[in-house]
C-alpha cells in the first residue's frame, strides 16, 4: 500500500467556470497535495483555483443501482419547456 | 433482465465509455491495468536518456525547455498511474513490479543518448511516434485512460517540435554538426520504427484488444502511418533515412519501406538491450533514495494531524 493517501482534484480553469475533476494523485497532506496538483495538473496554467478532496471522503452512486437511483426523473415529461404547447402567435413565453 | 456484463458489451458496442466502477469483464481489466501500467513506466523511465542531457544543454534556451519536456514525462506518467489506480491497483504495487523486472516498458529507452542531436532524434521521432500511437488512444473505451491520453498528447506536440527544431539547427549548421545530425537519425530510425510493437501477424493481444475497443488501429497500419508523416520532415532536414527500400509509391500514396528487425526488438524487450540493466538500476535507485523525503512527508503529517485531534 502506498503510505500516501489518494486526493481527488479539482481545477477552475479560469473565472466565471465551476471547478471541474481533473485527476488524482497522492500525497501526505493537503498542503502537498495543493501543491503536486499545481506541479501535474496545471503546468500550462491551466488553472486560477484548485480543490483537492480526499478520495474516501467521497460518497459515490453506485453503478449497480444507475437504473432505479435516477428511473424517478425518466417519466417527467412535462418538467421541460418542449412539453407544453404553446398557441400560435404568442411571443415571448 | 440484462446482468450487469451484457450492460458492458452493449457500451462497447455502442462506442460508449467504460468508467470505473462500471462491471467489466477480468481480461478488460487485466489487459488495462498491464497496458497503462506500462505506458506510464514508459514515460518515467523515458526521462533517464533525456536527463542526461540536461546539464550538457548548448544554450540556456535548451536547457529550460529539455527541464520542461522531463517535467512533462513526470507528469504524463503521474497521470496514466492515476488512471491505472482507477482499476483498483495501487501505484506503489506497479511500482515494485516495474522495479522487479515484472513490468515492462518502451524497449526504444533502452537505447543510449550519445550526442546533443540524439535530443533532437528522440523528440522529433520517439514522440512523434508516440504520438500516432496515443492519438487513437484518446478515443479508447476506458474513460480514465482517454482521458489522461488527451492531456498527453496536448503536451506532446511541443516536445516533437522543440525535437524538430533542434535537428533543423544543426542541420543548417556547420558539416560536422549535420554530420551529427544523420548519425542520430541512422541510430534512432530502427529503433523508432519498432515502437509500433511486432508485426500484425506476430502480436499477442492486438485482436482482443481492438474488440474491446482499447486498440484502434494495427501495428502495421500506425507504422505506416508514421512512416508516411515523417519521411517528407526528413527531406525538409535534408538528411537521409537510412532505408534503401524506401520508395513513395504514387498508386497506393504511401511510402514503401523495410521492416526493422524484430529479432533486436524481442531481445531489447527480454533486458538484452544496450542500456536496460542501467535504466532499472538508476530507477530503483532514485525510488530508494527518496525513500526518507516520502517517509519525512508522512511524518510531517502525521504531527499535523496529531495537533489538531
């Protein structure tokens, strides 16, 4: 096992942008880790902002239960715009 | 009821993406995890010839950007060992395995770096081999591997140019230093050539790994394709590729070329190589002697972790 525990990272890669993953690495910390994030994953300032998050912290859907964690939303048509049907000569709806 | 394999043919066959807590059969994982792991001892490995270099760079400019490409490798390997961890591996693991000879990795950084030309050599046809060999693999079927193969390539177009460039130098430099020049090429040719692995007839994993959607392209068809892209940057360099077979062939549109001898490449990927055994033992030896920077790290945060409980 690596003495290092794995941290998930995260990178704005610029303002106005949410943070999006970009990979992971290892290290002792998390300063370290901030700090091996700039060094691997934004070497062509690629970035303005970095998480780092550790890997167990995260709690994941499963992918065996993909179907009936998100079957609720497949029959809700009409939570979309296309749904409704809009007469003839209205503008701006 | 479809089980959770057929859920993994029917994204293969859809060209969708496999992630990583996705069900997959034990070949696929098997087959990722050598593939990957491989590919990223290549690239931390790929930095002993090249390293080399850098403290006998010509110029100020070289050595920066010989320090950046090293860099580059670092990283390129960090990210394939991230994407390989993704299968359920840990890093460390392959890391033992690569420094117990259990691991391979490119056969083509067996070979020596004997002059300042052979930088050139190595950027302009090592990557740019690498990069007709990992192009493909930024459309492979496993999400983490793709993914990290799109960072690679970005990054690689500017090693193969700053190789480029250097040949492209001595090229309109003085006779001797083009003279150096052709010699990098006569070396690096061969060696470059079978970086596409054996021929289509010979490979071992190549049909399952195309079904799978790891592979996308033969052996054969990628060599050719380098082949094609390179030999027309050699006339620009006004050097010779050291192939008395080489013929452009106007009906088909491709160049006609030799084979290398795969007999040398079975033998430099057995550890007979010019410099294998050198190339594990600095490795193994710069793993160990971090050892205490690794061990000061943890220590430092463990302390850390203590003080705030």
């Amino acid at each position: 096992m690596s003495i290092e525990p794995l941290w998930e990272v995260f990178v704005r890669s610029r303002r106005g942008l949410s943070h999006t993953h970009v990979g992971s690495l290892h290290a002792p910390d998390a300063t370290m880790a901030l700090r091996n994030a700039r060094d691997v994953y934004t070497r062509r300032q690629e970035g303005v902002s970095i998480w780092v998050v550790r890997a167990t912290d995260i709690t994941a859907s499963s992918p065996d239960e993909k179907d009936e964690f998100f079957d609720p939303a497949g029959d809700k048509v009409y939570r979309h715009p296309t749904f409704y049907e809009v007469p003839e000569g209205v503008e701006h709806l | 009821m479809l089980t959770r394999m057929d859920s993994f043919q029917a994204t293969i066959d859809a060209d969708g993406r496999i992630e990583p807590r996705d069900a997959m059969p034990e070949g696929y994982r098997k087959t990722l995890i050598r593939q990957i792991a491989q590919h990223a001892h290549s690239e931390i490995i790929g930095m002993q010839p090249e390293g080399n270099w850098i403290s006998r760079a010509p110029s100020l400019r070289r050595k920066a950007i010989l320090m950046a490409k090293v860099q580059d490798e670092a990283g390129h390997g960090l990210y394939l060992y991230a994407a390989a961890e993704t299968l359920g591996v840990d890093r460390a693991e392959l890391l033992d395995l690569l420094h117990a000879g259990r691991q391979k990795y490119s056969s083509i950084f067996n070979y020596p770096t004997l002059t300042w030309a052979d930088i050139g050599a190595i950027g302009w046809l090592v990557d740019g081999a690498a990069i007709v060999n990992q192009v493909p693999l930024c459309r492979c079927s496993y999400g983490p591997y793709a993914r990290a193969m799109v960072r690679v390539c970005k990054e690689e177009s500017f090693h193969q140019r700053q190789g480029f460039e250097i040949l492209h130098t001595l090229c309109n430099g003085t006779p001797g230093q083009k003279a150096m020049a052709q010699d990098a090429l006569d070396r690096w040719w061969w060696p470059s050539l079978m970086m596409f692995g054996p021929p289509d007839a010979a490979s071992t994993h190549s049909e399952q790994s195309m079904a799978w959607g790891i592979k996308r392209h033969s052996n054969d068809e990628l060599r050719q394709r380098f082949v094609d892209m390179t030999v027309p940057q050699a006339d620009i360099l006004g050097l010779r590729v050291p192939d008395d077979g080489l013929v452009y062939d106007d009906a088909t549109g491709h160049y006609t070329f030799t084979e290398p001898d795969y007999a040398e490449l079975y033998e430099v990927v057995k550890g007979n190589g010019p410099c294998n055994e050198k190339r594990l033992a600095h490795r193994v030896k710069a793993h160990e002697d971090g050892a205490w920077v690794r061990e000061a790290a943890a220590a430092y945060a463990a302390k850390r972790q203590e003080a705030v409980a």
